[in-house]
C-alpha cells in the first residue's frame, strides 16, 4: 500500500511489500509520523546557513533547540517565517538525536503543504545544516 509520509511528506513513500517494513523509503518514519530516536542520544544539529545565497541569517553557527514546522513564528531580528525554529549558542543546550538518521528526519520535516513545484515543503531544509556526534 503507497501513501503518502505524514513526517516528511514523500510520496509513494511506503512500498507495501510483505518483506518491507512499513517505514518511509525517504526519511525512515513509521507509517504513523513515529520519529525514533528524536530527544535522546548524542547527535546533534548545528545550522550554516541558507542554502541559496550569501544571505546572513541570525540562526547560521547556532545549534537547533526547537522546530515545528506547522506554527509560522518570527526569527530574532523580527522576520516572519512559515515555522518556528529556535537555536543557541551553547552546543550542550541542543536537542539530541539517537543517530543521524533521527536527525535527518528532523531536517526533513513537512509542514503539510506542497510548494509550488509539486514538492512537500520542508522549511528547515531551507538550511545548510551540520550533523555531528558529541565527543
């Protein structure tokens, strides 16, 4: 049975064989919009910055704390944005992930629209991000 990912929104996402899981092929959720792995562990997420243009953004260098792509907010400096991401500078005070794959299905979140090309929206994907291990 294909469907489409409740968490990040790829279509055709579940192959529907008996021998596959019924997990998303693209970011690894269950059927059910089910993230394992996110809040727990030592991965983290910093964010670089956009990934078009040399636009300075008050998040770039700054470790994710929060995200929800479904609740518009505004950044910092007062900008509007289509969700709500909060960072810090403190790398100890980021959310934590399991492994990178739980964090790749953060940056991968849908926020239940489809942009313009077709595509699902995913805001932070908006973002250069660096995925990494605490030591």
């Amino acid at each position: 049975m294909k469907g489409q990912c409740v968490w990040c929104g790829g279509r055709e996402a579940f192959p529907g064989t008996e021998n596959q899981p019924e997990r998303c092929v693209w970011c690894g959720a269950t059927r059910e919009g089910v993230s394992e792995g996110r809040g727990e562990g030592n991965v983290t997420i910093q964010i670089v910055g956009l990934m078009v243009g040399g636009q300075e953004t008050p998040f770039d260098g700054e470790w994710l704390v929060l995200y929800d792509p479904k609740q518009e907010s505004f950044d910092p400096e007062g900008t509007h944005m289509i969700a709500t991401i909060g960072t810090t500078s403190q790398r100890g005070e980021a959310m934590r992930f399991k492994d990178l794959q739980a964090a790749r299905r953060e940056w991968m979140r849908w926020d239940g629209t489809m942009r313009p090309d077709g595509r699902p929206s995913r805001p932070l994907t908006a973002f250069n991000v660096q995925i990494e291990a605490m030591k």
